[in-house]
C-alpha cells in the first residue's frame, strides 16, 4: 500500500508542477511568438521604406535598362544581337550591353551624389567610396600629363589601367544594389515576379560583363584633351 501511494505521488509531483508553471510556460511561449510577428513586421515596415525611399527610384532606371537590352535583342535577334555585340567590343573594347551597365551606373552615381548615400547598404556604399578614389587618381593622373617626365606610353597605359577599372568598379556598384533589392524584397516577403526576374537578369548581365564584356585595352586610347595636352609639351620639348 505504502508503494502504491509513494508511486501514486512521483506521478502526481510533475503535473503539479507544470499545473504550477504552465501559465508560465503559456505567456513565455506568447510572448515569444509575439515578438517573432512584431519583430517580422517591423522588418518588412523597414525594408518597404527603404525600398520606397532609396531604391524604388533606382530600380526604375534598372529597369529600363533590362527593357532597353531586351528591345534590341528583339529587333535584332538574338544571333545578330551577338554577332553585334562582339563587333561593338571590337571597335570600342566595351560591348553594347557592358555600355547600358555603365550608362545606368553613371545615372545612379548622379543620383546618389545629390542625395545622400549613407541611405545605401555599407556594401553598396564602399562600391561608391571605390568609383571616387579612382576618379580621383585619374585625375592626378591626367594632370600629369602636362609634365614631360614620364614615358607618353607608360603614362598611356597608366591611365587607361585606370579608366579599365573604373568600368569595373561601376559594374560592381550596379551588383552591390541588385543585392540590397534583392535582400529588400526577402525582408519585406515581398513576391513580385517583376522585380525578381530584374534582378536575376541584370545580376547574370553584370557577371558577364565583368568576365567578358570590357577589354583591359578600354581606356588606353586617351581622351582628346589628354592628346592635345601631350602634343603641346612635345612642340614646347
């Protein structure tokens, strides 16, 4: 009788026990689940503003671009396209696509420059950190051309290395912004097929512009002010 009755309470001390702390158990369980639901809207309310307030208008000139190269695909089909696209690389060392990356590159940069770019991810902004640093030395290095102390082809060289990277360093902000839409949209659960589909497309346009689109001889032939500069120091020598 007395093990019965010793059982009967190593049976019963647990349900009292979770009788005692089931309220407990409810309103941490609750509470979490409340603060996952909270802390998921708070997320997509943020990422919705970003999108809206940063990168809707960017994503529109993305946009654009994605449509501009489909049109000319379209018109010219798609093997004339890229029968084109080589002949454009051959002329200029950038092809017509990795010319429509730049252009909205450059109409971005324009953007930021007169916003503020601190709006942007860390990544997307050291992208725009990158282009200016490098502007920058081509411009002390355009100055040098007015001096007569460095070999004309190693300075040729020297700046079109420059203007190269250049090209890829702007190639590189227009993926860092793909990237922060695309986490956008994934914070904010957003599901447009649109958007999703831009972002595929450009991003795979990017890789491959990078890979192949742009000649490490673009930039070598130097801008025109840059020649008549070398020919007034060779008359002057």
């Amino acid at each position: 009788m007395e093990r019965m009755i010793h059982f009967s309470k190593l049976l019963n001390e647990p349900l009292l026990l979770f009788n005692i702390f089931s309220p407990l158990i409810g309103l941490l369980v609750g509470g979490f689940i409340t603060y996952k639901v909270v802390d998921g809207r708070l997320k997509r309310t943020a990422a919705n503003d970003s999108f809206n307030k940063v990168y809707g208008s960017i994503y529109i000139k993305l946009f654009n671009t994605r449509v501009n190269i489909e049109i000319k695909k379209k018109e010219l089909g798609n093997k004339k396209f890229r029968k084109f696209n080589k002949e454009c690389k051959k002329r200029k060392n950038i092809n017509l696509i990795t010319q429509q990356i730049i252009g909205v590159a450059d109409d971005i940069l324009k953007m930021v420059k007169k916003e503020d770019n601190e709006k942007l991810s860390l990544i997307a902004t050291s992208k725009y950190f990158a282009i200016e640093q490098i502007r920058n030395h081509i411009s002390l290095a355009e100055i040098s051309v007015l001096g007569i102390s460095e070999d004309y082809k190693f300075r040729e060289k020297r700046i079109g290395r420059l203007y190269y990277e250049l090209a890829c360093a702007k190639i590189s902000f227009i993926q860092a912004i793909l990237v922060d839409i695309h986490k956008i949209l994934q914070a904010a659960s957003i599901k447009d097929k649109e958007i999703k589909t831009t972002v595929r497309f450009l991003l795979k346009t990017c890789r491959n512009a990078k890979k192949k689109g742009v000649s490490k001889l673009y930039g070598i032939e130097l801008p025109n002010h840059l020649k008549l500069f070398v020919e007034e120091n060779k008359s002057v020598g």
